[in-house]
C-alpha cells in the first residue's frame, strides 16, 4: 500500500507541477490535464494491485495444498504405525458437540509470549479459550502428543490462526498467521 500512496502522490505532485506550464504554454485547460494525469496513475495503480493479489491468492492456493498433502502424508504414516490420530470426544456426554468459545484476535505478541514448555491449561486461560484439538496421539508410553488451534477473524477482515503443539500438555512447538 506504501508504493502505491507514494506513486499516486507523485502523479499528484507532476500533476499540480503541469499547471503553470499548461497555463503559460496556452495548451488546453490545466484541470482536464490533472484529471487525466490522475486517472491514468489510479488505472495503472488499480492494474497493479490485482496482478499482486491475483499472485498473492495463487501463493495462498500453493500453501494451502502443500500443507493439506504434508497433513495427510502424516496421517497416514501414523496410522501405519498404529497410532490413532483421531481427536478425541469432546461433547457433554449427553451427545451435544461442544460450542466453541470465539477467540478474538490474538496478537503476534500475545503468540510470541507463549514460551516452550509453557502448559496447555496456562496457554488456554490467557487466551480465554481451550481451542480445537486438531491432533491427539496416545502412545503406547503414556506419553501424548496433541494440536490445537484457535482461529479469528482480525478487525480489518483478515483470517488468523494459532496453532499450538503439546507433548504431554507442555507447548513444544508453534505456529502464527495473523
């Protein structure tokens, strides 16, 4: 959005700088040229921004399958192996599905304090919300490993989502797109 502020105030800028030669050169009227001058740099802006957003989607469309077939590769292997991946239970015990708490937007910083090691119940709480098991892994051990992810929608439109991994309900690893 920078670029295209600064590119539009220069055309702005050549623009108003066009008036008084326009006007001492007898050439036609300064106000059509501005407005011509405007027009052609908001086409030429309006041109560029959805060749970017057309690559941006694109990108998002590459990530999105990559990460589905790197999800499902993993399923797989585990299920191979013999270990479950399926979540577990979470309704009331009277067969109701859980509602889930709305999450509202969670700030990169807010992300960033959650240190390694940091446990599930302190993470949920500062949050305000458990979050979707997305994974759950019983190993024969005792040991478990679990994924949960809390997703929002930011002020300004914009999808967010944390996902959280757990071994034995201390945070391990993470990730953050907001």
């Amino acid at each position: 959005m920078d670029k295209t502020v600064a590119a539009l105030m220069v055309a702005m800028v050549a623009s108003v700088m066009a008036i008084p030669l326009a006007y001492l050169a007898g050439k036609g009227s300064a106000e059509s040229s501005i407005s011509a001058a405007v027009e052609d740099e908001l086409a030429r802006t309006r041109s560029a921004q959805e060749g970017q957003l057309a690559a941006l989607r694109q990108e998002l469309a590459e990530t999105t399958l990559e990460q589905e077939r790197a999800s499902n590769s993993t399923r797989e292997a585990l299920w191979k192996a013999g270990i479950s991946v399926e979540p577990e239970s979470t309704d009331d015990g009277a067969g109701n599905a859980p509602v889930s708490t709305p999450v509202s937007q969670i700030t990169f910083e807010v992300f960033d304090g959650f240190a390694i090691g940091t446990s599930y119940e302190q993470i949920a709480k500062a949050v305000g919300s458990s979050g979707e098991l997305k994974l759950n892994i019983q190993d024969e051990d005792g040991s478990s490993t679990r994924q949960f992810a809390w997703e929002w929608t930011a002020d300004d439109g914009t999808p967010g989502k944390m996902e959280l991994f757990f071994v034995d309900g201390l945070l391990q690893d993470k990730s953050y797109k907001g």
